[in-house]
C-alpha cells in the first residue's frame, strides 16, 4: 500500500524519525552523573544518580550533595546561594538523600540549608525553598527587600504532591504525605497527611487504631515476584465473582 504514498509524505516521515532519534541521543548524552558530570562541580553525585537532559538552572553546585540512585528529571532546578559564584562557607547548603525522586520542572532553592531525607518521592513542579520575600517596609518595593530564610528538613520516605510548595522553616518528618497544590510551612508530624494552603492535617497514623480518619479503600496488593506477561494479563481479564479456580497462573 506504501506505493502510492507522496513522495513528500516518505520524506516527511524519514525526516521526523531522525529527529526524534538525534533528539533522544542529545537527551542521553547530556544528562548529568557522576561518570558525566558535564560541566558542573557537585559536593557530591552518587552512584546510579542522573539528572536528566535539557537540565533547568543549576549554580552553587560545589555546595550541593546528591545521594545514591536519585532521579532528577527534565528542566529542575537545583540552586545553592542567591546568585552564582559565591563562596558560601565549608557545609553543604542543598543536600538530598539516596534514592530522592524530584519531578519534571520542580525547584529547589536554597540559601540556607535544605535538606531531603532518603526515599522521598516529588511530583512535577514542587517547589521547595528555604527563602521567602518580606515586605516589612511598605515603601519599597517587595522584589528588592532582604528575604526571610529558614532551613527546610523534609523527612525520610515522604511524597510531595505535583505542584506543593515547601515554605522557608518547614520541618516534615518521616513518610509525610502532602496533597497536590499544598503550600506548606511549619512542622508537619510522622506519618501525617496535609492538604490545602495553608496546609493543614487531613489524616494522621495512630499505633493503636490505625489511620484516623480511616482509608476508604483497601491497601493494594503488590504483584508476586516472578509473575509473567501472560500471567498479568490473565488478572487483569480475571472476573473477581467467577470462581478462582479458572485462574490459571501456573503457566
């Protein structure tokens, strides 16, 4: 059926392949770790950690420490001290954990210290800062007066939500979870929800009872190790009202 296709329409589609092609070679080739650091100086980059092609600002690099496997997507900024080139003393000023997932054009901003702990998960576009304009003085114009910092902890094994933004001063603990759009400060509890802007508690872990208010639906199930294509594709077509027994997953 090709023989009849405009010669025009063959080129055009040789032409888009070759394109998508060069274009995934530049996004391998430019990405950022350890082994290709390109032309930045971290602190640190652990193994397995990448950060990927075209990259968003990134200066203040020797003051920035990136643990094992993280994954740093597309256009993130990753900025220690105000401006670029400034001697901002002997201690790490950004530092992540390993494992630390930050999402598709998020921020963070630090000019005072910022630290996220191990395992913690980000959407696309979270924004994380630990400075804040003021506007003490009502005759000048906000832009141009001294921001307010903080430090900023985030706690080990927490998820950011796309979109939330981390205030100067927040301390988060271990396995928070905050909501989508969430603008965060303060101190937010382990094991604590926190949704809206400001945002606040909406769900917290007791030992004794459990999530209060309870999760309205039941955990998931993790798929077995060692299931097969055809396996999965048998329990995703499997009616949980027939008997079990015509499931077959021995093959």
């Amino acid at each position: 059926m090709n023989e009849h296709r405009p010669q025009g329409s063959l080129v055009s589609r040789a032409l888009s392949r070759a394109v998508h092609a060069g274009w995934r070679w530049v996004q391998r080739a430019g990405a950022v770790s350890a082994e290709r650091p390109g032309p930045y100086r971290f602190r640190r980059i652990g193994t397995g950690t990448k950060i990927a092609f075209p990259v968003g600002t990134i200066f203040g690099d020797p003051w920035i420490e990136l643990g094992d496997h993280c994954i740093i997507g597309q256009h993130v900024t990753l900025t220690a001290g105000m401006m670029p080139d400034l001697d901002l003393g002997p201690d790490p000023v950004l530092r992540l954990g390993n494992g630390v997932v930050l999402g598709r054009g998020s921020h963070v901003v630090g000019d005072v210290p910022v630290t996220i702990g191990d395992d913690v998960y980000c959407g696309p576009y979270v924004y994380i800062t630990s400075s804040n304009h003021s506007y003490d003085d009502p005759h000048a114009p906000v832009g141009k007066q001294w921001p307010r910092t903080a430090p900023v902890e985030i706690g080990s094994g927490s998820w950011l939500g796309a979109g939330a933004l981390i205030l100067p001063g927040a301390k988060l603990g271990r396995n928070v979870v905050v909501a989508a759009g969430s603008v965060v400060r303060g101190e937010v509890p382990d094991h604590t929800v926190v949704a809206g802007a400001p945002a606040k508690p909406v769900r917290r872990w007791d030992p004794e009872t459990g999530w209060q208010p309870p999760l309205r639906t039941p955990p998931p199930v993790p798929i077995p190790d060692g299931m097969t294509p055809d396996q999965l594709r048998a329990l995703a077509d499997w009616d949980p009202h027939q008997d079990p027994g015509t499931l077959d997953t021995a093959t």
